[in-house]
C-alpha cells in the first residue's frame, strides 16, 4: 500500500490532536525521543539521497479546460448583460451562445422558475432540458420560436416531472467572436475579482493558482521520494512487540474515536481517509514504527529534536489558527510527547530533502 504520511501512526494521531480533538496518551509511555533508537536501527548513507521527480510544468490543454469553466461560470453571471454587436445576420448553430428571452407555460400558466430575460446559453450544453437547445438550432436572431417540450420523468421539481411544456423564446443575438472578456469580467465583477478585467488576466491567474497547487503536490510527493530512499537504506534489527502493540492499540483508539464522532463506523472512516479498511491499515503500521525510529535516529545525531520552547511556538500557531485562546486550551487532554514527535518529523524530513540530489525530468 502506498504509503500517503510521513508516518501513518503520526498522521493518524494529529489528524485529530492538531485541531485539538485528538487522543490522549498516558503520561507513562516512553516518549521515542526517550528511546534508545539505535538499538533498532542502523541508519545508511541520509544526505545527497537521490530522487527523481517531474517537474512543476501547465500543460496548455488544461489551462484553457479550466479557462472554459471561467467562460461557462460567466454566462450566468452575465445574464442580463447586453452588448451592441452581436452577432444578427445568420442562423443559430452548434457551439453558438445566445443571448435569449424565454417564458415556459404548463397548461398556458407560467412555472415558478420557466422564465428570464437576458440570459446567455450555449447551444449544446445541456444546461436545459431535451429539447430546448437543439429546437434553438436554425433559429434567426430576433425570431421567437415556441418549443413544445416534456420534462423528464425523474425531474426534481415534482409539478414538473413528465409535464407537457412549451417554452417561447426571443433570440436576441448570437454572442459575437471576442465574448470570453465579456463574460469573463461579468464573472470577476460578481465574486470581487477587481484586478480581472479580460480573458488574459484570466488567463494568468488560473495559470498562477495552478503553478502554486501544483507545487505544493510536488513538495508533497518530493518529501515521500526521499522518505522511501532514505528508509531503504536503512538496516532494522527486531522491533520489540509492545512497542508496535503501542502504536497499533494508539491508532485504532484514535480511529474509532473519530469515526464515533461522524457517527460512523471505523472501517467506513478508514476508508474515506485511508482508502483501506481498519485491519489493512494496521498491517502497516509495523513499518510506520520503522520510519518513526529512523526519523528519531536523524534528529538525534543532527540536532533536530524540537525544544520546549519550539514546541510551544508551534502549538500557538496551530492553537491561533484553529481559534484557541491559549495552548493549554488546545492541547487539552493530548500528549505533549505525541505534538513534539510530529513537528520532530517534519524537521527530519525537511533536512532530508534539503540535502537530497534531486533529478528533475
């Protein structure tokens, strides 16, 4: 299974102790830092590991994927905004946006919800029901047609489903080439994206939030390289039993205290999160141990074991963010030890990647 965490036992612990809400652990346990590590672990060659990873590139055909969503979020925000050159002078195809008027009528009364003015669709979509675009489909701008039309039988408005219909539509104009400034400010207007004003600040903008995104997945994954190359060139002796019975009885404490709050089952929780069922989860929890003593192993030839005082800063941002006045609020019933571990595995991580040579492709 592939492996998703620094280490699984620590991600599953702080999935619920970094918002504050996680399990407690007694004040008896051993804490790994306290562990005489090298006991179990002789460490192998950690600086100038060497990984392979793609690198963060925007394939072109995706940014205009997303690009198009932006347009098509545009025409309902644009509704009811006109221009003065549309397209007039030829029939309505496949592809085209209209900018139409329509009533819709059931028993010559009009339904909640069957009108508009204004409004821009794109032939095709299948924004409406059967029917009523492709009816569009060789109408002239400034025609109006009737559409006799049946609501399907598994619509979700119950006075409509299986209706006979008719809906009279105005097409006002074809929207001419050059539409996507149009729609796209009519879009950054609506949801205060002031410095957007056309399709090429658009354009950057999406490109930008892609770049950073896929960045951070880079990092994510360029961590797990260099974590699998660092634990394969590790040497473990026998783990003592009660050490993985430890982590194993931690975990499924955890789990199931969690699923209990959603109100669901632990399995059904491990899966949602894990993508593995409870059982499978702690088939790897042995090798969660290994990496755990490793990363410990590091920090303590390196100097990277977090300080009282670090773990206390970090406890704060975290206590600050998820709105706690104080750090003992936070923390509340958890283990210090558990919190310091973590922040330990960052620190480990971090320092190993840094010194990693890293092959991009």
């Amino acid at each position: 299974m592939k492996r998703k965490f620094i280490a699984l036992f620590t991600a599953i612990l702080m999935t619920g102790a970094l918002a504050g809400c996680g399990s407690s652990e007694s004040s008896s346990d051993t804490a790994l830092k306290d562990m005489d590590v090298d006991k179990y672990v002789t460490l192998g060659e950690y600086k100038g590991l060497e990984v392979t990873m793609d690198a963060v590139s925007i394939d072109e055909e995706e940014l205009e994927y997303y690009l198009n969503d932006f347009y098509t979020e545009g025409i309902s925000y644009a509704t009811g905004v006109s221009i003065d050159d549309g397209i007039t002078d030829r029939a309505v195809e496949e592809g085209d946006i209209v900018y139409i008027d329509y009533v819709g009528k059931k028993d010559d009364v009009a339904f909640d919800g069957g009108t508009a003015e204004g409004y821009y669709l794109t032939i095709g979509s299948g924004q409406f029901i059967d029917g009523f675009e492709e009816g569009l489909v060789g109408a002239m701008p400034g025609e109006t047609v009737d559409l006799y039309l049946t609501f399907p039988e598994s619509y979700s408005n119950t006075e409509l489903a299986g209706a006979d219909v008719v809906f009279t539509v105005t097409v006002n104009y074809i929207h001419p080439e050059g539409y996507e400034d149009v729609l796209v400010e009519a879009f950054a207007t609506a949801v205060g994206m002031t410095e957007i004003t056309n399709s090429e600040d658009m354009r950057q903008y999406i490109y930008d939030y892609l770049y950073s995104a896929y960045q951070q997945e880079y990092e994510y994954y360029l961590s797990q390289e260099v974590l699998e190359a660092f634990m394969a060139a590790c040497e473990f002796s026998d783990i003592p039993a009660e050490i993985i019975e430890k982590y194993e009885n931690t975990a499924r404490t955890s789990i199931e205290s969690s699923a209990a709050s959603y109100g669901i089952d632990a399995d059904t929780y491990s899966q949602y999160y894990y993508g593995c069922t409870l059982d499978e989860l702690m088939e790897s929890i042995p090798e969660t141990v290994k990496e755990d003593i490793a990363l410990q192993a590091v920090a303590n030839r390196e100097e990277l074991n977090v300080s009282d005082e670090e773990l206390n800063e970090n406890l704060l941002s975290y206590a600050e963010s998820y709105g706690y006045t104080s750090v003992e609020d936070y923390v509340g019933d958890n283990s210090l030890e558990g919190y310091r571990e973590y922040f330990m595995m960052e620190k480990v991580l971090a320092f190993l990647t840094e010194n990693a040579v890293i092959n991009e492709q």
